[in-house]
C-alpha cells in the first residue's frame, strides 16, 4: 500500500504541541529547529539550529555509557555519569584489598586509574542520516519473514559499509516503527578507566528505600576516563593509550538550579511504548508487569539468600542484584502509575476514535497487525522465561554464546545473526573474561532453579519439549540435572572459555563438555523460537506504519505531541526545574539539602553516611557551593523533564546550555511515563552540580579533578 508521508501530521503536531504538554517530548535533535519558537519561549537562550547537529557542540559532548549516557567534562576525556551506570565497573575492580564498592575510588594520578570491565563501551555518535529508502528498497511487496530478512539484510550492509572504514561502531535505527530508519555511526571506544567513585553510603544513598523516590539524598555520579591509541583512535586497554581529546565537553555551571528556571536534558533514552496499541496497553497492565514483578523479586530472593555468608558471593552478584531490584521496582511503578492514570481506558477510549476517524484503506493492515500481536501475546510467559535463563547467567551464558557464534560463525559474516558478527567478538571475548568476577556456581543452580520451576509449570502447548528432555518435569529432575551439568563442566575456567571462543569464531567444533552439549539444545530451541518471531516480527515491520499513519494523523488533529518512541538514538527534552504535588495535601519542594542525609541516617545500611560526609555537614563549609537563597548545601533537584531508562546519566542543561545537574531517577509516580505521559506527576530527579563539586573540594577531595574542569576548589 502506498502511504502518504509523515512529514505534514509531524509538521502541525510540532507546531500546537507547546498547546498541549510543553514539557512532553523526547525529541529528535533534527526536529528541534521546527520547535525553535517553544524553545525561547520556555527560556532556552542559545541557537535551537544548534541543537539539530549530534555531531557539533554541546550535543557532541553526549555519548553512550554502558546502559545508560554520559557527558564529558574535560578536554582530556574525563566522563561524567552515575555510580549505578558505572556499577558494574566499579564492581569489577572490588576485591578484598580494595573494596571499590563500599569505601569508593579515588585515582592518584593517571596511571592509578583502573580499567573497566572488558565489554565496557562507550559510544561516540559522529553522523544520523535518513536511510529509509535504502532500507526499504528491498523489502516492498514482500510480507512475513520475507519482508523481515529484506530489512535486516538492507540494515547489514549500511553498517558493512559504514564500518568498512575502521574504528566506527555503525546501526540503522527504526523509527515510528518501520516507517523511517536513521544510520547512526559511533565511535567505540573501549579503553575505559575509573577515575573517581564516591562510597556506596554516598553514590546509592538509600538504595531500594529511596529508590524512585522523592525527596532524594544520593550523590549518584562516577567519573571515568575515555582513551585511545597514540594515533587518537579506539583501541584497547593498553598502558601505553593517550587520554581521549573529544569534539566537546560540557561546562559544569556555578549556579545552581532554581523553582522555574528553564532546564533541558540531552541523553540515550531506552525504550518508550507510547505509541503501541491499545491491546499492547492492555496487556503490558494485566500481563507483562505483574509476571515482571513476581519473577524479579524471586531472582532477588534468590541472590540474597545464597550470598547470606558468602560475602565473595555477595560481592559477586552485587551489580545484578542492584540491577534486579530496580526492574522488579520499576515494573511494580509502572504498573501502579498506568492503574493510577487509567491508561488501559483511556488509550482504548483513543484508539477508538482514531479508527473511527481513519481512512479506510488502513483498515486491512490494522486488523492483521492486530491479529500478529496476539500470536506474540501467547509466546509472552515463556519467552520472558527463557531469556532471563540466560541473561541471568553467567556459565550459561558462555555456553550459549559460544554455541550460537560457531554455529553463526560458519556462514558468510553478511548473512550472520547481528550480535555474532566479526564485528561483535571483542564484545563476546569481553564477556567471557569477566565471568570470573560475576559467577558463583551455588548462586548460578538456584537462580536456574527458580526459573526452570516456572517453566515447567507453563501449559504444554507453551513450553517447548526440549528443555523437559534436559531439565526434567519435576524438581528432583531438575536438581539432578543441575547439578550433574556444573559438577562436570569446565567452563568455570576462563582459559577453557577462551579457547573454545578461538574455535567458535572460526566456525569450528568445539572441544566437549557437558554444558556446552547443553547448550547445543537450547541453541536449537533459541533457533525455532526466532523463526518464529521473526516471521510475526516482518509482518509487524510491514504493518504498523499504516497504524501509525491514522495515530499521527489523529493526534496531530488534536494538536499532541508528535515524537518518535524511544529507541536508545540521542534525544533532547526540555522543561523546567518544578515542585511536585503527588496527592491531595501533599507538596514537594523541588531542591534538597544536606539536611536530609542527616535526618535520615541511621548509620544502618542503606542509610549510613560516611562519617567524613556527617562531619563536613557539621562543620558547615560549604564554600562556593551553598545555594545563596537556602544557606546550605543543596544534594539533588527535580524537573519535568520526559526521560526514560537509559537517560541515567544524562545531563541537565541550564538556559546557557551548561551542565547543572545529572539525571539518575523518576519519582515513583511517574515511572509508567514509558507508556503514558501524565504532566501531573512526570519528574525527574537529579544531582546537583554543587553537591558534587562540594564532595570534590571538602569531602573526599579531588582537587586536580575540580581543576582539570575548570572549577573552583572551594
């Protein structure tokens, strides 16, 4: 079917938006000049044209960090994003001489700065180009797994031949849901090193207790340092690599924020479902949430049961653990916010409408999109099951890689599964050096055994034989088994890894070993299950942009924000620093101080500040960074800035464009914004820069730092 474009609903949404939710939006930088006038309405005092460049200043200075964003800071490569971003590397270099976690991290020197974990990237976008016709090309007049492969075999060699030239990490991103797509090429930079973590009293200052909560009291920031190879090109870990020179970086401001002042955050937003269906709605409420919930809270049990009195174990896990209790909150947030705003009526009471308003010749499309989604429903359980097994394994998960790369391996690299390219092995390698530092057998078995639990409860129809053949039907079965399979594997052991990933990345046999036999099965399984999706997935591609079509069309007749979801592509919101009124009686100032990490100690984990922090309070010298008005030292602030996960660590931009904050949380009422957009309740919470620079100067003090950007060591 021919569509018309998209360009003239886009165009009149943007133009009545600021009518609708000004501070709604995760925009695309290209699409900020059409918004200039809302801009200096709100109180942006730069160039809005400015903005519509990734690759020139300020948005230049913005990259990639782990899972999350991150901003530089310094000419010389210092990067500024949250200790939970960076957790997993200061993790990695916790050991019982140097507890990085608890006591935190402070180089003395460029050569005292210690190396990330080995699949630890940071990306540095350098172009965003539309791409859609050459990625559609191919694929019209083809439905199914025939339109799917179509795409994806387009979408490979954009980024062959945009990574042909060396040291670029390229990907062809969809946007509106297979109605455009954006080459994005990145420098990769893989020399990571960690320069300045604060203790964990301080960087995860109440932990799951203030978790998505407001007020907040944590200094969540780390600072790290990008380098390169002595010809300023991406290299790995070498002690002979030079500080990395980046296009920008950002300037910290001396001010700090104030109630109303105009704010704007720039960073890698993850995923948004926004612009999903109704029946998409429906089911993310009454299904996907609940089932999250429940299994990430038992994958916590678990982890904390096992590390009671292995503190290696407890070390070990620590990053998981964190990164599960911020799911399994984020999931129970989300689903009370979507009941709160009633979002499952009101997006059905919408679409309805809309259909009602559409054009006819959708129609068709609509319905079979309809009818793919609910295939993709039923496989939902089982799918969630199968894809924590792995991901929340470490041996497993080796095994698994490993299998998949010498099966994907033995094809021409063109017609390889993306993440097992040649292009993806340093990353593969990356992972199978670090399991030593994140494994403990005992804590592997029992959360496999949670897992392969639920799986063997699924109906018949939704689990696949294969995994009753290895696991067994009943929990004696799957004891046995577990424990046959760790007992006798040798893949506990980095060198045995290693030299099974030399044999998979040429498409070779594999030396044996039971786990890996295991994983041959699962492989298998993994394969079925994919052609599968796949197939649903091509049809999806082909038909959504028909809904999508009627949506904009629709929401721009009402004068509604008109944005792309979220994809982890750079996008900029903005809006302003704001209180936050919750419920009836109950108001939030939108600054906090150190008055309430005092209140709220109890020198009891999760709240016990460090006592070098509680005596700086007392003593009250706060230098230059007391806020003028309040008298004392401010911690965190918030504003009405739409972020998402995946905007942890990105910066908040002052009117001039200078760094006054970094993003680290949502409050718990607005957690369910990845879907539904409530201005009522929608904030962001972030640090101070004056907080930061205080711990800096009086705290734990790093005073080459403060000079090395530009701040005043008072």
């Amino acid at each position: 079917m021919k569509r018309t474009p998209l360009a003239a609903a886009m165009a009149l949404g943007m133009s009545l938006a600021a009518a609708a939710n000004a501070n709604e939006g995760m925009w695309m930088p290209t699409q900020l000049p059409a918004l200039a006038k809302t801009l200096k309405e709100a109180g942006f005092k730069g160039d809005p044209s400015t903005l519509a460049d990734v690759t020139a200043p300020p948005l230049s200075a913005v990259v990639r960090v782990g899972g999350g964003t991150g901003a530089f800071v310094s000419g010389v490569g210092l990067l500024l994003t949250n200790h939970h971003v960076a957790y997993g590397v200061i993790q990695y270099n916790a050991s019982k001489e140097h507890d990085t976690i608890n006591d935190g991290f402070i180089a003395q020197g460029r050569d005292d700065e210690r190396a990330a974990n080995p699949d630890y990237r940071v990306l540095v976008t350098v172009g965003f180009d539309k791409v859609t016709d050459e990625v559609l090309k191919e694929a019209r007049g083809k439905t199914g797994r025939a339109y799917y492969d179509a795409v994806e075999n387009a979408r490979k060699r954009i980024v062959a031949d945009c990574e042909a030239e060396g040291g670029v990490r390229c990907s062809v991103a969809n946007m509106y849901y297979g109605s455009d797509f954006y080459r994005i090429r990145q420098l990769e930079l893989t020399d990571i090193r960690l320069v300045y973590a604060p203790p964990r009293a301080i960087g995860n200052y109440g932990d799951e207790i203030d978790n998505f909560m407001w007020p907040r009291h944590t200094g969540d920031f780390t600072l790290l340092r990008a380098y390169v190879g002595k010809d300023g090109k991406p290299a790995p870990y070498s002690k002979d690599n030079v500080p990395y020179h980046p296009p920008a970086h950002l300037k910290i401001s001396l001010d700090g924020p104030r109630e109303g002042d105009y704010a704007m955050l720039a960073g890698y937003p993850g995923t948004t479902y926004r612009l999903r269906t109704a029946a998409e709605f429906a089911n993310q409420i009454d299904a996907v949430l609940p089932r999250r919930v429940e299994v990430f809270q038992q994958l916590i049990d678990v982890i904390e049961a096992q590390g009671k009195g292995n503190a290696d174990a407890r070390t070990r896990y620590a990053s998981q653990l964190q990164s599960l209790k911020n799911n399994r909150k984020r999931a129970a947030g989300e689903l009370e916010g979507l009941l709160r705003s009633d979002a499952k009526a009101q997006r059905a009471q919408d679409e309805q409408a809309m259909l009602a308003a559409t054009d006819a010749r959708y129609k068709a499309d609509i319905d079979a999109l309809s009818a793919s989604l609910a295939a993709e429903r039923d496989a939902g359980a089982g799918d969630f099951l199968v894809t924590l097994m792995s991901s929340q394994t470490q041996l497993l998960r080796s095994a698994m890689l490993l299998e998949r790369l010498r099966i994907e391996s033995a094809k021409p690299d063109a017609a390889r599964e993306s993440g097992y390219q040649q292009r993806d092995q340093a990353l593969i390698e990356g992972v199978l050096k670090q399991v030593q530092r994140r494994y403990d057998p005992a804590v592997e078995k029992a959360l496999l055994t949670a897992l392969l639990t639920r799986y063997q409860q699924l109906p018949d129809a939704r689990r696949d034989a294969r995994y009753d053949a290895l696991f067994g039907r009943t929990p004696e079965q799957l004891r046995k088994a577990l424990d046959t399979l760790y007992a006798a594997t040798r893949l506990g052991d980095e060198a045995q890894r290693l030299s099974r990933f030399e044999a998979a990345r040429k498409g070779g046999a594999l030396e044996a070993d039971p786990l890996l036999a295991a994983a041959a099965t699962l492989v298998a399984a993994q394969l079925d299950a994919e052609r599968e999706s796949k197939e649903r997935e091509g049809e999806q591609l082909r038909l959504r942009p028909s809904y999508m079509q009627a949506l904009f069309a629709w929401r721009a007749s009402q004068g509604r924000a008109v944005y792309p979801d979220a994809n982890s592509t750079l996008r900029i919101s903005y809006g302003r620093v704001e209180a936050l009124h919750p419920r009836d009686a109950v108001s939030y100032s939108p600054v906090t101080t150190v008055a309430g990490i005092v209140e709220k100690n109890t020198n009891t984990v999760p709240f016990d500040a460090p006592r070098p922090l509680l005596d700086a309070i007392a003593k009250g010298d706060f230098g230059s960074t007391a806020d003028p008005v309040l008298k004392t030292q401010t911690v965190n602030f918030l504003t009405n800035l739409d972020t998402t996960g995946g905007n942890s660590g990105s910066p908040v931009l002052n009117a001039r464009g200078e760094l006054i904050g970094l993003n680290f949380d949502s409050n718990w009422e607005s957690v369910s914004a990845s879907w539904w957009f409530d201005p009522r309740y929608k904030r962001a919470v972030h640090v101070d820069m004056r907080y930061l620079r205080w711990l800096l100067a009086k705290v734990y003090p790093a005073p080459a730092l403060l000079d090395e950007m530009g701040l005043p060591r008072e």
